[in-house]
C-alpha cells in the first residue's frame, strides 16, 4: 500500500516508517523541514497546509504528529478536523496515534482516565485535547479512521515483544497489572492493523506483556 506518515521523524512516526517500509509498503514523510528524514520522499510542510488532493492520493494516512507541547495542543483538533474533512467519501484510510488518558475507566463509558485523581496534571492538557480528536473522529461516519491508543507507559527505549494485549475503549493492564508498552511494539501493531483492518471506525489500545 501507499502510506503517508504526517510527523515521519517523531517517535512513533518514525518507528511507524521503519515497519511499513520492511512490511513492503511504499511510504512518504510529512514533516516541517527538509532533510528531517531520509530513505523516504517527504513532503516538507506544516501539516495543517495540507490539500485533499495531496492526502486522498494515498491508501492509508497516518496522522502520528508530535504535539505534546501545550502551545501545539491545537494541533490534536485542528489536524483530526482538516484530515477528516479531506478524506471524506474517500477510499483513504486514516489511522490517528492517540493517547491512553482518554481510554475509559468503567464499563459505562462515563468516566475517562483523565478524570481519575491520580492522573497527572502536566498531561491533562494534553489528554483532553486527544480526546477531543476521537470525539470528532466519531461524528464522521463517512471517513474510514482509526484511533489507536498506547498505553500510559510509552516507553521510548523498550524493546519489541509479540506478547501482547489489545483492546478497545477500556484503559487496560498487562498480566503484570501495569499499563506499559514500547514505541516499537506500538509501531509494527499499528503497521499490521494497516495490513488487516480490524479496527475501522473504532478506537483499540494495547499493552505489552
């Protein structure tokens, strides 16, 4: 498939892009200055400029932009809007990295991880501000997206393991009763969720084992 990774260089983008690539796919980068990325074409602008026609020429896009800063958390919203309003009635499938913090804490629905106490204030801006774009996401039944949620632990530096567990709105813990998983077990799930596409329309999360 043709993918396009808007924040190719970040974190997770560029895990995203290593996978996809080994995975057989042709893959482009978006990212905001030249040369932020090698080994793949790039697309070199501010992500909130991009055009339809620049996005629907591509099977899958993967929206894994790095706004953990507060004065970027506009970019949760203002990008998930600009996407889904782009790829509408299109055959273009949008696949978002999300956040745990909005994951669901009881069987209801009602109460999110972010308004548990023991949440930590310097990500509930943050937090919020992704659940805000699954909440738009969810008003555009005529876009084939995805949210995929880590779990709170991210860990940068961990390894890659097959042992894992998902699931789907609620906040859930590995067989060790920790929320945890490395940026490369998130990349190549997200990869194979590219590849069999179990996941339209809804959001799923994941713990690594």
């Amino acid at each position: 498939m043709n993918i396009l990774v808007i924040g190719a260089n970040g974190n997770a983008g560029r895990r995203i892009v290593e996978k996809a690539l080994k995975a057989g796919h042709q893959v482009t980068g978006v990212v905001r200055r030249e040369g932020a990325i090698e080994g793949i074409p790039t697309i070199v602008k501010d992500a909130l400029q991009l055009t339809k026609q620049e996005l629907t020429q591509f099977d899958v896009v993967v929206n894994a932009t790095s706004a953990f800063a507060p004065d970027t958390y506009y970019l949760q919203t203002d990008l998930t809007l600009l996407l889904v309003k782009a790829l509408a009635n299109t055959n273009t499938r949008l696949i978002v990295v999300g956040g745990a913090g909005s994951l669901y804490v009881d069987e209801d629905h009602t109460v999110q991880l972010y308004d548990t106490p023991d949440f930590p204030e310097e990500y509930l801006g943050l937090a919020k501000a992704q659940g805000n774009a699954i909440d738009i996401l969810r008003k555009f039944s005529n876009v084939d997206w995805t949210f995929f949620s880590p779990a709170a632990d991210f860990d940068e530096k961990g390894v890659e393991s097959k042992d894992y567990i998902l699931g789907n709105e609620n906040f859930i813990l590995n067989k060790d009763g920790n929320s945890y998983i490395s940026y490369e077990t998130y990349a190549q799930i997200l990869v194979d969720e590219i590849n069999n596409h179990k996941f339209s329309r809804q959001r799923f999360t994941a713990v690594q084992n």
